[in-house]
C-alpha cells in the first residue's frame, strides 16, 4: 500500500472505534472490506432496469450504419474548400468547435447567397471536443447532404449523417418523423432562411442565425418510464431503510 492509503486507513480505524463502531478490516491486498447491503437481495429492480430495453433514447453502443456517400466524405471532405479558418463553438453540435468544408456543388449557394443549395451539394462540419476553451480531441464528423426534390420536402430536401473520428457511420437519416437524425433537421430549423444552413463565422454569404441548443431532453416525452418508475412500489427498502438505526454514526455529536 502507499503511504496515503495506510494513513486514510488508519485514520478510519481511529474514527470508527472512537464512534463506538468496529474498526473496518481489509484484505491482503490491503483494500477495506464493503459491509453487506441488507437491501440488495431483496431489490426487485437491482438486477434488471424493466424500462431500460423500452427507453428510446437509452445509450446503445456504437454500430455501423451504411451510407456510402456518407463514407465517403469522409475520405474526401479534407480536400474541399474550407470556409473558416478560426473555429467555430457550435451549440447545435453538442457545443463542440467546428470547422465547416463545403464541396464544388454547393460553393456557388453558400459563397454567393443563392439559396436554395442545388441537389448534390455537401457540407462537411468537422468538430473537436472542447478543452480549455478551444478544440482539444477530434469529436463527429457532420454532413449535410442536398438530395432531390421530394426526398424530404419539409426540411428542404437534406440528408444528414454522422461518422465517428474512426470513420465509422454511427447514424444517417433525413429529418422525417421516427427517422434516426429527425433531431438535426429539427436544430437546422433556425436556419431556414438560409435553406437549413448555418453559416456564422465562416465566409459563406449568409444571414445570421443564433444556434441554440434546444432546452428541454428530446427523449423526456418518448421515455415510456418517465412518468412513473415501475419499480417504486417494489421496492421492499424504499419506505424504511433496516440500516438508519443499527448505523453507529447515526444520531451522534
């Protein structure tokens, strides 16, 4: 053991005989023994979250999804015009600093104004985690990409899509009820005078648009549990908890 973990030790001993209690015992490896939960057998939500496999927005590891102009941009997005050359804090990007590329397709909408962005054109929104106040670790890559009349009418016809910093697509969807991006046109929003696209701090010609991260959860309404817990009532230690009177430190000065 480090001499910061025997004092921490020894100080816990003292404590605990002083308050009347055992001193806590640890094993040969020098760590302290954990006291039994009384509570935890008899936990019928301990083992097994029953909302966890009907949440909707529940962390899900990982997986790949395909999309292959998705794959790539993100090959290609590099060598394409860069329209801004400090970076840019996005709050619609989970406040990460972004640096936005555009391809050929889309310079003459976003270099001179002329919206809406013609079929084909793509924008590659590179982020970085932020640290200290400026980029630190690679985060998403973000791309929009114009698709044809009628392939989502009511957000202006963009595809959207996600690739981690490994280079794998990790979501892709258009802006549609129940689509997997829905939540990236619902932000792009607030840019609809500039057919969807933000453009603050770059040298696209466009009008300024505050990027606001939405307020409330997007999951809170679609969370099936989150109107009533089903494990509240079954909880056999929620009304009194067995330990609060055998708790020798409980009560004294």
């Amino acid at each position: 053991m480090t001499p910061s973990i025997t004092r921490a030790l020894a100080l816990s001993s003292a404590l605990t005989i002083a308050l009347g209690g055992a001193a806590p015992t640890a094993d040969a490896g020098g760590r302290l023994a954990q006291a039994k939960n009384p509570c935890a057998a008899k936990n019928p939500c301990a083992a097994r979250n029953p909302c966890a496999a009907r949440n909707p927005c529940g962390a899900r590891p990982a997986t790949a999804v395909k999309d292959p102009v998705a794959e790539q941009v993100a090959k290609a997005f590099k060598s394409w015009r860069k329209v801004n050359t400090e970076p840019v804090l996005s709050a619609t990007h989970g406040n990460t600093y972004v640096f936005t590329y555009i391809n050929k397709k889309a310079e003459p909408s976003a270099l001179n104004g002329k919206f809406p962005f013609p079929a084909g054109s793509v924008l590659a929104k590179e982020s970085f985690e932020g640290q200290g106040g400026k980029p630190g670790d690679r985060g998403p890559l973000f791309i929009m990409e114009k698709r044809g009349k009628g392939y989502d009418r009511a957000n202006g016809d963009w595809h959207y899509a996600i690739v981690d910093p490994a280079g794998t697509v990790t979501m892709t969807g258009s802006g549609a009820q129940k689509s997997p991006t829905q939540f990236c046109a619902v932000r792009h929003q607030q840019a609809k005078a500039n057919d969807y696209v933000f453009g603050n701090g770059t040298t696209m010609k466009v009008k300024p648009t505050a990027m606001q991260a939405p307020a409330g959860n997007p999951c809170a309404a679609r969370n099936p549990c989150a109107a009533k817990n089903p494990c509240a009532a079954k909880n056999p230690c929620a009304a009194k908890n067995p330990c609060a009177a055998k708790n020798p430190c409980a009560g004294r000065k």
